[in-house]
C-alpha cells in the first residue's frame, strides 16, 4: 500500500472531475468514428459472416451483433461523462483556471440540458402552424379543423412536456449560476 508524502499537494475535486471528463471524452472520440465505420460496413462484415456455419456463425454474430450495440452506447455514454464531469469541474476547486474552456463547456452544457425544452418547444411551434399535431409512436395524426380536441390535448401534452424538461434542466443549473455569480 502506497502512501501519499506530505509534501505532495493534494488533488482538488475540480482537478478530478476534469480528469474523468478528459478520459469520458477519450472514450466518445474512440467510439465515434468507430461506430460510424461499423455501421457503414454493416453489409460488407455481416456477407463475410454469413457463410459460416455452427458455432463460428453463432461467436461472429453475437461479436458482431454486441459490437453495433455497444459502440454507440459508448460514444452517447462517453459525450454524457464527459459533458457532466466538465460541467461539475467548472464550479469545483481547480489548481488551473481555463476561462475560455469553462465558458465553452457550460455553453454546451446549457445547450445539452435545455435541447429537450427546446425540441419540444419547436414542435408546439410546428404544430401550430400547421394545425397538426403528429404522435410518431402509434402514429397519429390530429388535425385542427377534423380532430379540435384531441388537436389541444396534444398541444397541452406537449407544453406540460416542455415544462417539465426546462423545469429539470432549471432545476440543474440555478445552483451552480448562483454560486459562479
């Protein structure tokens, strides 16, 4: 068991959280481009899989299959981590400020966490507009001038959607904005 000398100077959270946030990082810019090859040559992989037979099929194909699952995931995970940990590191202790750098990160994180409000706060623009609004999952379609009240049902659900989403990121980001000041 190793020891830490007294002389060596103690880590800052700060210092920590950028740490994990450069090493989540790390992982998203791996499994990016490591995602995007895999799923551009699905095809070419899963042909040179498919003659084989017994047990090699069944390893190359759970392999294959396990690997357009979880590059992805990685990359969403690894952006997550890395967002979250440099916001975290931004309004914690650190040895070295990086003003430019702060500001860039809690710029895409406002970004990030108020991206829900926004989308669904577009989509009431949309269905406005059009007198439609559009459910993807069961498809369904509500016309102003046919359907009126499930058209305002749906712009409702929609507007409690919208609060919820900028009531959470709020929620988030009024604490560190009092304390930064």
């Amino acid at each position: 068991m190793t020891t830490a000398s007294p002389s060596a100077p103690a880590r800052l959270p700060g210092d920590a959280s950028r740490r994990r946030a450069r090493n989540a990082l790390l992982l998203f810019v791996v499994a990016l481009p490591l995602s995007i090859w895999l799923f551009g040559s699905a095809e070419v992989l899963w042909t040179g899989i498919m003659p084989l037979e017994g047990a090699t099929f069944m390893g190359a194909a759970t392999a294959f299959g396990a690997a357009l699952a979880l590059a992805p995931l990685l990359c969403l995970i690894g952006f997550l981590v890395a967002l979250w940990c440099g916001v975290e590191s931004v309004y914690q202790a650190r040895d070295k400020r990086t003003p430019a750098l702060d500001k860039f990160i809690v710029g895409l994180g406002f970004l990030i966490w108020f991206l829900p409000a926004v989308a669904t706060l577009a989509t009431i623009v949309d269905a406005l507009l059009k007198g439609r609004v559009h459910f993807p999952s069961p498809s369904r379609d509500y016309f102003l001038a046919t359907d009126p009240i499930p058209y305002w049902q749906g712009i409702g659900f929609l507007i409690l959607a919208t609060g919820l989403f900028a009531f959470l990121a709020w929620r988030y980001w009024r604490p560190k904005l009092q304390r930064k000041g």
